[in-house]
C-alpha cells in the first residue's frame, strides 16, 4: 500500500517559512565586541608584565562589561515614518 507524504499544517509551514538566516549582530555589536576582545587580551599582556592593577581592571571590564554589552545591545530600527 502506498502511502502520501504529509504535508505541514499551516502553523508548521509558517514556521519553516519564516526562518531566515543572518547575521543578528550589527556593526555596533560588532565593534563592542571586538573592544572587549581587545581590552581582554590587553589585561592579559599587562598580567604577563606584572601589571597588579591595571590588568584585573582591564579583565573584568572586558569580560564583564563589554562582550555581554556588545550581546545586549540592539539597534534602534528605522521606521518609515522617522527622518532622523
């Protein structure tokens, strides 16, 4: 006996349809990001010299500050109607 295949009922159809797939970071998101990378690896090298302050500071403002920032942060979309 044969048998047909299924097909998605509308929900499920809807759902593979309204999948798209990107990048969801932006530009702002990206340069946060790479601002804490940067301050990371700074802490680092000022860690290797012997840095007692400056490298603790550096490493929690990269990991704690600025990386969940650059993943928070979202961008304001334009509407239509804004000129600004």
């Amino acid at each position: 006996m044969v048998q047909k295949a299924r097909r998605p009922s509308g929900a499920a159809q809807a759902r593979t349809q309204s999948r798209t797939f990107g990048l969801p970071f932006g530009r702002t998101n990206l340069i946060l990001f790479g601002a804490g990378i940067a301050a990371i690896v700074l802490g680092f090298i000022t860690l290797a010299f012997g840095s007692d302050t400056l490298a603790p500071v550096l490493l929690v403002l990269g990991y704690c500050v600025i990386v969940p920032a650059a993943i928070i942060w979202k961008e304001k979309r334009k509407t239509e109607g804004d000129q600004t």
